[in-house]
C-alpha cells in the first residue's frame, strides 16, 4: 500500500472549464463556434445582397440561419454559466486538501471531509492541468485534482500512478 499523493488548492475558474470541456469532448476552443456562427450568419446575407439576389431569399436564408445561431450562441452562454456556478460553489468551500491513496480519494475544505472509494468512479481523463476522476453523467458527478495543487514533494507521475492503478482512462469513442 502506497502512502498516496497530496494536493492544496483553491479551485479556479479555468479547472472548471477544463474539467467540462474534457468530460464533453469539446475542442479547447470551444468559445470560437459561436463567433464563426455570427459571422456566416451575417456573410451569408451580406453576399446575397450582394449578389443582386431576390429579397425573398436573403430574407428566408437570414431566417433559417438565425436558429443556428441561436443553438450556438445559447450552448455558450449554458457552458459559460456552468462553468460560474461550479467555480462559485467550489470556492465558497474553501482551500481544498485531497490525498489520492489506495482507499480512495479524501477530501477536505473548511466545510467538509469525506472519502470517495475508487470503486465509485467510473473512469478518468487526465488534461493538460488536471486529472479529472468521473462519478458519473451529473455536472458534479466529478472530482478534480489539479495538478498545480501537488504538494509534499509529489508530482505527477506519483498521481498518474496511483490514479491508474484503480482507474481506466476515458474509454475510446472509436
């Protein structure tokens, strides 16, 4: 049995970001989608008009692209609002002070302390910054474990260790 690996950290915003942009599998720059939408929404008529085209159609192509728009724009605003209450709710708890170990993960803020079982978590994805260890489909069906929070003279092939002893990483999509 291995001691296990320690962490410190302040939850910030971009963990939060991080943590749903890997558990979606969306492109890092996820944020571009909606301005590329706007502006072929307003090329598209642009060019029509352009091109001399009928008023009827820049206008019925206008409208069937505003919903798409629309869609994009409104994931957005969803993803950047999610990302702000989970950042709200993990600071509102405190420093937190986690070991990764061989019982499981124990966490502990200013306001509470558990131990979650290896056997509760389905798989993990390890970003760029963070291994993220999921529970299941929920938003918070997640811990986090960053990797800048490495204290005690650990580092990251020590929690990349201990991580992949009880848990297989993200299953292929293929």
């Amino acid at each position: 049995m291995s001691a296990g690996v320690g962490l410190a950290y302040l939850p910030t915003r971009a963990d939060m970001a991080e943590a749903l942009r890997a558990r979606s599998g969306s492109p890092a720059r996820w944020w571009l989608l909606p301005l590329i939408a706007g502006l072929i929404t307003a090329a598209v008529p642009v060019v029509l008009l352009m091109l001399s085209a009928p008023k009827g159609v820049t206008v019925l192509v206008a409208v069937a692209l505003c919903p798409v728009l629309g869609s994009l724009v409104g994931g957005w605003v969803n993803q950047l609002y999610r990302v702000r209450q989970m950042t709200r709710y993990a600071r509102s708890q405190g420093e937190y002070t986690m070991r990764a170990d061989d019982n499981g993960v124990h966490a502990a803020t200013a306001l509470v302390e558990t131990t979650i079982p290896w056997a509760s978590f389905r798989h993990y994805i390890e970003t760029a910054n963070l291994f993220v260890l999921v529970i299941d489909d929920t938003v918070g069906g997640m811990a986090l474990l960053p990797k800048r929070g490495l204290r005690g003279g650990a580092d990251v092939d020590g929690i990349r260790a201990v991580v992949a002893r009880h848990l297989e990483p993200l299953p292929s999509s293929v």
